[in-house]
C-alpha cells in the first residue's frame, strides 16, 4: 500500500508530467498574484486517503516548517489546484504576520475564511485563462 503510493507520488513529480506541470505553473502565477516573497516552499503531494480522511482536510500548511500537504488523490485539478492556492493564501498570512497574530485558527476563523474567499477568487481568474484545468 505505501510503497505503490509512493510510485504515483513518482509519477506526478515527474518533470514530464503534465499535471505536475501545470501544478508548478499555477504556483508560480499564484505566488505573483498574491504578492509572495520568493521562498522556495516545500510541497508534498500525498495519496494518503487515510490522513486526508482522519484529518478532514484536503491540505495542510505548516508555516514554522515552511512545509505543505496537498492530498491530490483521485481529485479533478480544478480542486487540487484551489487547495494549493488556499494554502498559499495561508504562507502569504505567515509571511506577513497574520497568521502569527491570529487568536483563532481552524474553521470559520478570519484566516480560514480570507484563504476560501481568495483561492475562489483566483481560481476563477486562472480557469478563464486555463480551460484545461477543468478535467
Ligand atoms: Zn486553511
């Protein structure tokens, strides 16, 4: 079971992989919208169906380990995508000291609603210029 997750997770980081591509594509033109300092950031893209499940959550941000989560199995693009931008929403709250400032985090917190609002926002931008993405 892990080792053939391993396998598919092989296969989207492939540089010739389309949807790796595309994923790398839109990081880079989110990071421009949102303004973000040019960090490098750790990305991992997980099968784990479990987590995803235990966790509730279809990402994850850790802003002091500059490391995110994106559960990207069987989902269609568009949703992986708006998870990455969510999260990048969330790494331009660390970067600007919002998320540090913050007194509530989780669901329905300020932070986890502007995420939502922003990722929605720029995924309809993106998808005008990217029709692709709607597999
Ligand atoms: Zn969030």
């Amino acid at each position: 079971m892990r080792f053939q997750e391993l396998e598919r997770i092989e296969d989207i980081v492939k540089p010739s992989n389309r949807r790796e591509q595309r994923v790398r594509h839109f990081i880079e033109w989110t990071k421009k919208r949102l303004g973000l300092a040019d960090e490098p950031i750790n990305i991992v893209f997980s099968y784990d169906r479990d987590d995803a499940q235990d966790q509730h959550r279809t990402g994850q941000w850790d802003y002091q380990n500059n490391h995110m989560v994106v559960y990207v199995g069987n989902r269609n693009m568009v949703d992986i995508l708006r998870t990455v931008c969510h999260e990048l929403v969330h790494v331009k709250q660390g970067q600007v000291g919002d998320i540090q400032r913050a007194t509530r985090h989780g669901p329905g917190s300020p932070l986890e609603v502007e995420a939502d609002a922003k990722a929605g926002y720029l995924m309809k931008l993106y998808g005008k210029l990217h029709r692709d993405i709607f597999e």
